[in-house]
C-alpha cells in the first residue's frame, strides 16, 4: 500500500507553503461538499447524452 512521503513544500494558492505550514479552513467549501474535486472540469448537456 502507498504511504504518503510529505515534501518540504507544497503547492498551495499560488506560492510555495511549509508542508507543515499549510492550512485549510474547517469551513471551506471544498471539505463540506466536496466541490473542490471538480473545479475546472465543465459538462454540458449535448444530443448524445
């Protein structure tokens, strides 16, 4: 099974963060509902489904 190796950085809103550093809000959006996972992925509906 994989385990998750942190790096000393990350990613996160435009900048490099501490991994240890790097915080979410508890009431964002994205951990209630999830939404964050589709962020940027469109659908529209079409003739074929």
């Amino acid at each position: 099974m994989p385990t998750l190796i942190p790096t000393p950085k990350i990613w996160m809103n435009g900048t490099l963060v501490d991994w240890d550093k790097a915080q979410v809000h508890v009431l964002t959006h994205t951990l209630h509902y999830g939404t964050g996972v589709f962020e940027g992925i469109r659908a529209y509906e079409t003739a074929d489904g």
